[in-house]
C-alpha cells in the first residue's frame, strides 16, 4: 500500500467509527448522559485510529485494516455502554464505583490488545508474518471480549437486578457477535496456517511430490489394513551424473523422473520422494505386482533422460507389507535392503525382498562385524602376485591382494568382503592394511633392491577421502619403498568427472612420482576418454576381453585396438587372467609386454616370495605357432 495514501484511508476510517459512535450517542442516550459520552468518545476515538494506523502501517492491507476498524468501533460501543448503564440508570455509589472500575478495566485490556497489536514481531524467531498477524488479531479480540463480559456482570450486580435495556441489549450482542465472528475468521486462518505447514513439511520442495514423513504417517495410520506393496527407486550412479552434468541439470533430471512416474502410476498408487536420488512407489497388492510396476516404472525412467548424453536409468528393490504386523513402516526398511541389494549387482534390475533375500542380508551384517573385528585386530593378511615379462617370464613386480580367513567364516573372498567393506565405511582401515603389509612384504624379499614395482588398487570412497595422497606417501617413507616404484590401481569402473574429488588426489599421486593405473579396462563405464583425461602410466585390460579375444576374432580386434590406442598415448598395457600359453602368444603378438595370471603365479603369501625370486623365470615354448 502507498504511504501517500495512509493518511486520507485512515482518516476515513477513523471518521466512520466516531460517525458510528455520534449516531449511537444522538439517537440513543438520553440528553443527560451526553457529557459522559463525550468524554468516551474522546478516550475511544484515538484508540480506534491508532489501531488502524499501526494495521495499514504494517502493511497488512485491507483485510488487517477492517479487522481493525470492527475492533475499535466495539471498543467505542462498549465503553459507551458502560458509562451510559451505570451513570444513566443508577445513582448507588456503590454501582457507580462498580461501574468505573469495570470501565478502568475495559480500558486496561482494550490498550493491552492494541499493545500487543501494536509490537513488532522479534526478528530471528522463525515465526511466520500470518502467525504474527493472527497472534496480534486474537490478542486484541479477546480483551475486547473479555471487556464485554466483565461490563456484562457489571451491570447485573447492582441493587435491584440487571440494568440492560433493550437498546443496551442490542449493542452487547453486537459486540459479542462481532468478537465471536472474528475469532471465527483466525480461527479459519489459523487452519489455514497450519495447514499450509503441514503440507510444506509432506512435501519435498524440488519435485512436490510427498517425502518419505507423509508415507511413514499413511503407513502407519492405514498400512495394515490392506496388503500392501511398495517399490523404492534408486537412480544409478547419480553422484557421478550430478559431478558431470552440474546440480542444475540433477535438479532437473529429478523433477523429470518425478513427472513420468506420476505420468505412469496409476490412481490407486502413490508416488513419493524419499530423499536424494530415491523414489517409492506404494499401491495395493502382492509382490508380483509390485515387480510388474517397477518394471513400468524403470522404462518410465529411462524415459525422462534430458537428452542423449545425459542418460538416466534406475534400480528397484520390492517390498511386500502383509496386514497385521506390528510395525507398517518396517516395509520400508525391507524396500530399501532390496535396492541395496539390486544396486550390488550393477545390473538395474529389480530385486524383491524374500527369505534368500533376508539371509543375503544376515549374511552381510554377520561379515561386516567380523570385518571390524578383524581389522581392529589387524587379522587379514596380504598376498603378492607377481606381474612377468610375457616374453621371459621375469618378474617385474607384485600386485598386493588383501586375503581373510575368518576363524568362524572361514576364508571368505576379496568379491564378498570388499563390498562390504566399502558399505560400511571400513574400506580405508582395509587399504591402510593391505598397503601396510604389503611394502613390508616386498621390502623383506628385496623388491627394493631388484626395482620391483609394486601395485595396489585404490577403491573411489579412498580416493575422495582427504589426506590419501599423504597416507601413500607415509606408508613408503615408513617401509623404505621409493615412490616411483610404486603404483596405485584405479578400477575403470569408477566413473570419474573432471570435477569428481577423486581427479585431484590421482594428480598430487602422479606429482608425487607414483604410477597410476586404469584397473579391469574392459569391463563396466569402459571409455577410451579415460586414457587421455587421466594421468594413468599403466593399462591392465580385464581377464574376460583376454579370454573373449582368445576365443574371437572380432574381440581380438577390439584388444588389438586398445593396445594401439595405448602404445600410441605412450602408455603400458598389462593383460590380466593370462591362465595358459596360448593367451600369453596372444596378447605378446598383439604387442602387449606385461602380463598377469596363473600361468606364472597365483598370489603368493609373503614367506614365498623369497623362493619365487630365487626359482628361474617360466619363459614361453619355443615351438609355437603363429596367431593369424
């Protein structure tokens, strides 16, 4: 509202409620009373303004404002009304003590609400500007409500019985109805409000569709009173698409998935953001239906890619509530260990939560706790597998391989173990104790002395930890192995953006004289980009294309091309899985040097690796036939 017109609409308020006063006074009062309402409508008046003035002033508008003008129009009324009944219709002292004291009264609340209308909300309470309105409004309605009633009892206390005329009558009910219908009026606002909030607090703010508290609440109040099936969406590797594509485009990745699953859901089910990159959906029926909507559910979502290059696709995990548990929500739990379990197999596909399920599960928690165990007591042990010449057999180095045998598991496997390990937040004590023992190991075999490289794979979740760089630098000062004998190993399954936490520290790495390798190239985001954006020294090419281009031609050509692409950038190519000669004539025709496998060695303990040292090196046959 403009101040210019501040004062031309307050002054018109202001003169209809003394407009409304004086006509009350001049039809109503008998003329002898007409000195005490003057002296009313004095007090009255400026109370009245003052309390449109403060309304217009906060820019609360025309709703505030009238509310105002009704407010101190009763006010006006009710004070007229007091002083009217007892200085007109009774000459007891007594009544007229009783009377100005019920008018000192009146007054007193009526400036207490206009005080309390008056103040500023405190900034930094966190209430919201409705809140403050409809505490200030309420205030003020209730002294003038509170004024009514004591003038009420005031004026049925006197001698002889109650003083209220039909007229006086009139203006009380008036008064009360007004107070009455704006308490209605914040009461509705009040509703409103907290409706208001309670949907902000149901609703995620990015996508609109309800958070997980909502389900929890539907859940809860009617999840067992039907079977009932939910499907939790997982987008895969969405931190690497947020770090290559930017937040913006993340954002908007997530409100397009968020529009084709309520495009695709039908009425009877719910849609609902959980949090991050998760979704769930919830709807009536059994696991199998739950199975058939997901799968609608995942081609909806490779649907909502923005483009091209910015593919989306997802993981499921189903969950099926059966009426009568104890716990509704706890389907929620079992939805989510299914995605868990979905997104280990890197397939995007759906899992479904069922008895094989739930001992996968126990399975898992019982390695997790003998894993902390195990390392808090520094129980695994370290193996060393050579990396040879392929023409010579020599051995140019060691690979270390972290190895557990688990007094109450038993030997469990590096494919079951470091999974687990990264899942629970223990893979850097895992890599802490592997590269430990391993400069150990390589040093005690005089590794050192012979120039023998020495690798160890690094996992992404150690990459983008802070200090790595100084951990691996530590490590080799406190063993006595030179930096540039060593080489750290980084699975090209990791996706990496340029602007991934994990690029910087590979850099400070290779600063450092350490040789970085692109581990398993062959298999999962396999990218030709990497060997150019990196600073890798080395390619290891996976046992399974090793295996493929022994078996076809087509595999053989696609090796071949690596190798060349490799050779070209100036960078060494190690062939993984090599088991049998004819592999190794393979990849050493194709120009690979290095190799690794048990043609050679398995991993070795580090007690053996003296005598491996000492043993001749296994160099290939001489009669062998030339690959095509």
């Amino acid at each position: 509202m403009s101040w210019r017109r501040l004062p031309r609409l307050s002054g018109l308020l202001l003169a209809v409620a003394v407009v409304v006063v004086l006509l009350v006074r001049w039809w109503v009062v008998p003329p002898g009373a007409q000195p005490s309402v003057d002296a009313v409508v004095v007090l009255a008046a400026p109370l009245a303004g003052a309390c449109v003035l403060r309304a217009l002033a906060a820019g609360e508008r025309r709703t505030a404002a009238l509310d105002a003008l009704v407010t101190g129009a009763s006010l006006a009324a009710v004070a007229w009304l007091v002083h009217y009944q007892v200085r007109a219709s009774t000459t007891s002292t007594a009544v007229a003590a009783l009377g100005a004291l019920a008018l000192l009264a009146l007054c007193a609340l009526a400036c207490l609400g206009v005080l309390t209308a008056l103040a500023r909300p405190h900034r930094g309470t966190g209430g919201c500007p409705a809140e403050e309105r409809a505490a200030r409004s309420g205030a003020l309605t209730s002294g003038v409500l509170v004024g009514g009633v004591i003038t009420v009892v005031a004026l049925s206390a006197g001698p002889g019985g109650a003083y209220l005329d039909l007229e006086s009558g009139v203006l009380v009910c008036l008064v009360v109805a007004l107070g009455a219908l704006r308490e209605a009026q914040l009461r509705r606002q009040r509703a409103g409000l907290v409706g208001d909030l309670r949907r902000q607090v149901l609703t995620d703010d990015l996508t609109g569709l309800p958070n997980r508290r909502d389900l929890v609440e539907v859940l809860q109040r009617d999840g067992a009173a039907e079977r009932t099936v939910v499907v939790k969406l997982g987008l895969d590797s969405f931190y690497e698409y947020n770090a290559q594509f930017g937040s913006s485009c993340g954002d908007a990745a997530l409100r397009s998935v968020a529009r084709v699953l309520l495009e695709t859901t039908p009425a009877d089910w719910t849609v609902h953001r959980t949090g991050g990159d998760q979704f769930l959906l919830r709807g009536p029926g059994t696991a199998a239906d739950g199975r058939a909507r997901a799968e609608v559910a995942l081609a909806a979502v490779r649907r909502a890619s923005l483009s091209d290059d910015r593919p989306l696709s997802a993981s499921a995990g189903v969950a099926e509530a059966v009426p009568g548990v104890l716990d509704p929500a706890a389907v929620l739990s079992d939805a989510a260990a299914a995605l868990r379990a979905t997104k280990a197999r890197c397939d995007g596909g759906i899992g479904v939560h069922d008895a094989a399920l739930v001992e996968r599960t126990r399975r898992q928690h019982q390695v997790t706790a003998a894993l902390r165990e195990a390392l808090a007591a520094d129980r695994l042990s370290v193996g060393l597998q050579p990396v040879v010449d392929v023409a010579t057999g020599t051995t140019t180095g060691f690979e270390l391989l972290s190895r557990w045998d688990d007094p109450v598991l038993g030997v469990v496997s590096p494919e079951e173990y470091v999974p687990v390990a990264e899942a629970a937040g223990l893979v850097h004590q895992l890599g802490e104790s592997v590269l430990r023992q391993g400069l150990a190991a390589h040093v005690a075999a005089g590794g050192v002395e012979r120039h023998l490289r020495v690798a160890v794979n690094a996992s992404v979740h150690e990459l983008r930890r802070y200090g790595y760089a100084d951990g691996v630098r530590a490590a080799a000062a406190q063993a006595g192995v030179p930096l540039d004998l060593l080489t750290v190993e980084v699975t090209e399954s990791v996706f990496l953006a340029r602007e991934d936490p994990a690029a910087p520290t590979l850099r400070e790495l290779r600063e450092a004289g350490v040789r970085l390798a692109i581990d398993d190239f062959g298999t999962g985001y396999s990218s030709l980009g990497y060997l150019d954006r990196l600073p890798v020294t080395y390619v290891k090419v996976d046992r399974s294309l090793v295996v493929a281009a022994a078996a076809s031609e087509r595999s053989r050509a696609l090796l071949a091309a690596v190798v060349a692409v490799s050779r070209s950038l100036d960078l060494e190519v190690v062939a993984e899985g090599i088991e049998d000669e004819a592999q190794a004539r393979m990849v050493l025709d194709l120009g690979v040097r290095l190799g690794q496998g048990w043609l050679w060695s398995r991993a070795l303990e580090p007690s053996q690796l003296a005598a491996h040292l000492a043993a001749p090196p296994r160099a290939l046959t001489a009669d062998r036939e030339p690959l095509a």
